[in-house]
C-alpha cells in the first residue's frame, strides 16, 4: 500500500482549494522561525547551575552563542544537501522529516540542559534543529511556485513571512515557559524546551496533513499566461545543469551579500540602539534603555516580516532584478546614512531608516526563490533553492564577524560606543553596492543549459499592487468553505499572539 507521505499521495484532488496550501507552509515556517528568537535562551543556559546567577562550571554567553550559528550553517547546507532529495520524494515527506528533526531537537536539547552536556545542546537545537530548519525551509516555498503561478512571489511572501514571524511567537511564549517552570532547582530551559519540542511537532505536523502538490496539467481558474520580460524563463533547468551557470552564482551571492548587511546589524540590534542613545551621547531623557530596545528589536522583527510579504508582492510587478536594484541602491543610502542619523540624536529617523532597511532584508528571502524560478524553471527549483541557501549560512558568519569584532576594535582603540559604528555601516552599504554589480550582471541563462524535455512554463506578470493581492487573497479565503477558514485560523491565531506581545514591547519604545 502506497505510504501517506508518499508524493503519490499527495497530489491534489480536481476542485481542490489552492488557499488550503498556504497555511500549511505557514505552519512550518511559523514553528522554524523560532531559531531567531533563540537569544532568549541565552542568558538562561548561562546559570543552568546557579539558577539565579552563573556560578563556576556555568556556560559562558560565547559559549551558548554557538547553537545558533551551528543551526544556521546546517540549515545551508541540509538545504543544498537534501532539495533534490525533496524533490523527488515530495514536500509532504520533507515537511515530516523536517518535523521530526527540529521537534527532536528540542528533546535532545532539553537532554543536554538536564545532563549539563554542551555537546548534546550543539547537537539538539544546532545540527538536528538546523536539519529541521533547511527541509522546512524549502519543502513548503517550491510547492507554493507551483501552485501561484499568477503570483509566484506574493505566494512564497507569505510562506517566507512566518519565518519572520515565528521569532515574535517563540520569544514572549519561550520567557512565559521559563518563568513558569523555573524554580529554586531548576531555571525552567528544559522544561521548556520539552514543551516547545512537542509543541512544534504538532503545529508542524498540521502542515504535512495540509500540503498538496497540483496535477501536472493543473492551472488556476481564468490564468492566461504570457512572457513577462527577458528574464522569465520558457524552460526549465535541473539543478545539476544550474550549477554550472553564472546566474546560480550571481544569486547566490545576491542573496549573501544582502543577507550580511542585515543579520549582523539585526543581532546587535539592541545593543545598539542603546549604545547610540546613550545617555552619555543624547541626555538621560532621550535615552534608550533595555526595555525600549527590546521594543526596537520586536519593531524590526514586525518589518521583518512584513517586507518578506510586501516586497515579494512588489517584485511580481517590478521584476525580480528591479526590486534588487532597489534593495542594494536604497539599502546602500541608508546605511551611509545611519551613523548621521545616530550622531544627530534623531531617534524617529534613525528607527525609520532602520525598519526600512530590515523590510529589504526580509524581502531579498522571499524573493529569491522567485528569482530562481524567473532563471531555472520549477522543475527543479527546490533544490536549486536548497543550493543557494549556503549564501545565508556564509552570510550568519560574515555579518556577526564584521559588526561585532569592527565595533570591539574601534571601543579597544578608544572610540566611545555611540560612534562605533560608523566604519561597520560604511562596510555594509559598500557589500550592498558589491551586491548591486552582481545583480547587473544577471542575464538570461543559456540554452545549452535548458533540460531536454523543457515545457513552457506559466507565468503571469500580476497588474495588482502588494495590496491589492492582499485584499483579493483576503476575499478568496473569506468566500472559500469552513476547512479553508478553520486551517487559516489554526495558523493566524499564534501569528497574532506574536504580533500583539511585540505591539505592547514597541510601544515602550516612544513611551
């Protein structure tokens, strides 16, 4: 008998509802998200032993720092490791695997916790969690592709935009768990990390009873398609022929170099902002203190989110190589701007330019998978995908390297804090302006590289804006049946726990 999580099996039935999809993805991006809200845990896993205060034998916060960036390089390389593998068996069985890697994580981890042994929490949270993070990462964006043709990019938004939002769950649930659970003998991390464990495999396995692929021959009611700029492939290329062209290396360091120039700013981020509004540098009361950081931060996570949606949306009208452009000119401004902005004590703005600056970093995710299918096709789009996440595991150890160990060097030669981040930002918008001449350079890919049985493939260039589609998505699911709705609330209402906590920490932040 043919096994549920068989691809076979999960082909869609005719008249089957496209918006049933979404929130399946949703659901493992929500759950995998978790890994940017892991400093949480930080502090925690540094008095495992003293519970109130580290003691001798306690983890150091360097030492605790490692997990995430062992599940962000795992998480590359799984991707590029398994995506044909994926695509040859299916989302639905990658989607499983990735449920039962990252959910085991946390049982492992919470092992590691109890046993006090470092290598079990590297190999819990960091390779097992960073396996779960690559197969979950893929397996639910290649499968929207296919089933929005019309609107490939609004379609991997919103599967991408749970990534972001996940860390806007993970943290206000992770600090509830903790407090709840800790006590004089214990400081409640693995204890939460079993919950978590459990929790996440079950709103991930929500998603693999959830995801369908379409029929071969399957396209959305009244799609007519048409050719949407040079750009747009007709053909298909197999992973194996993509490597071998420059548009895959071009993207990939597109995506790394895009990458770098945010996730080091966004992991010092509430350093910061302190450091830059200190009350040394603007007076006691334009401060920013801990709380109102932890606001900024939970700021920069809601844009984070949202651009991942928006700029997806907007590239389907631009063009994937417009909306680049954008990214690295405007980001690249902005960048040379901020230490101005910081050195003039205007708050208002320097938030502002910083929002807009992660907005573009949480749009170079979404729209890559995107860009790759403008390129190489949808034959094979998952594991070429999968290939060219080993950009975001490069760029989670170059952009931490260069904002934390430029910014320690200028401090160790004597320059005060608030104005030791001008060389980093200056870095950065140089990277981004790199980013640019690469983009430049994208061209379509050769027919040598075609595969053999090339079809045409459906696209269409939406004449909607970001919101428009928005609001029609919103209008198709509110006309859809019961299952629709329930499977869109199962997904929403974690979203909006997130989304709520983050609001009330923000608003400390003008408080």
């Amino acid at each position: 008998m043919t096994s549920f999580l068989d691809k076979s099996r999960t082909v869609a039935p005719a008249g089957f509802n496209r918006w049933l999809v979404p929130p399946a993805a949703l659901a493992v991006h929500l759950s995998i998200g978790q890994i940017y809200a892991y400093s949480v845990f930080n502090a925690p896993l540094t008095k495992i032993l003293g519970i109130t205060a580290p003691v001798p034998g306690d983890w150091s916060l360097a030492t605790v720092g490692w997990v995430f960036s062992i599940a962000l390089a795992v998480l590359g390389a799984s991707a590029a490791l398994f995506g044909t593998w994926m695509e040859r068996v299916g989302p639905r069985k990658a989607m499983f695997a990735a449920a039962v890697c990252f959910g085991l994580g946390f049982l492992v981890a919470a092992l590691g916790v109890y046993r006090h042994n470092l290598w079990l929490l590297y190999l819990g949270n960091g390779v097992l969690g960073g396996i779960g993070l690559g197969l979950g990462y893929i397996g639910p964006v290649s499968t929207l592709m296919k089933w929005f043709p019309d609107k490939p990019g609004m379609a991997t938004g919103l599967a991408i935009m749970g990534f972001g939002g996940g860390a806007m769950l993970a943290s206000p649930l992770s600090v509830a768990l903790m407090d709840f659970f800790k006590s004089p003998a214990s400081a409640g991390v693995a204890e939460t990390f079993l919950v978590l464990g459990v929790f996440y495999f079950l709103f991930m396995m929500f998603g693999v009873f959830t995801i369908r692929v379409p029929a071969p021959d399957w396209k959305p009611a009244g799609f007519t398609p048409k050719p949407a700029g040079k750009l747009v492939s007709a053909n298909h290329v197999t992973a194996a022929q993509a490597v071998k062209t420059p548009q895959f290396y071009l993207l990939f360091w597109i995506l790394c170099l895009n990458v770098t120039a945010g996730i080091g700013v966004l992991g010092q981020a509430s350093v910061m902002i302190q450091e830059l509004f200190s009350a040394q540098s603007v007076g006691g009361g334009a401060a920013v203190g801990a709380a109102a950081a932890a606001g900024f931060v939970g700021l920069l996570s809601l844009f984070n989110m949202g651009g991942r949606f928006v700029w997806s949306s907007i590239s389907d009208r631009l063009g994937r190589k417009t909306t680049y452009n954008i990214f690295f000119i405007l980001g690249a401004l902005l960048y040379f701007a901020i230490p101005a902005l910081g050195g003039s004590g205007s708050k208002t703005l320097f938030i502002i330019g910083f929002c807009a600056i992660i907005s573009m970093y949480g749009g170079g995710f979404a729209a890559m998978p995107v860009y790759i299918k403008d390129l190489f096709g949808t034959l094979e789009v998952g594991a070429i995908h999968g290939r060219i996440l080993l950009a975001w595991s490069t760029a989670a150890v170059l952009g931490p390297v260069l904002v934390n160990y430029i910014r320690q060097g200028q401090i160790d030669s004597g320059v005060p804090p608030a104005q030791a981040y001008g060389i980093t930002m200056y870095i950065m918008a140089g990277l981004l302006l790199i980013g640019l001449v690469c983009n430049l350079l994208v061209r379509p890919v050769s027919e040598k590289h075609h595969a053999g049985e090339s079809r045409r493939i459906p696209h269409q260039a939406p004449a909607e804006s970001a919101f428009e589609e928005a609001a029609q998505a919103a209008d198709e699911i509110a006309h859809s049946g019961a299952g629709v709705k329930l499977r869109w609330l199962i997904v929403c209402v974690p979203l909006a726990y997130g989304i709520i906590m983050t609001a009330v920490k923000v608003a400390g932040l003008f408080g």
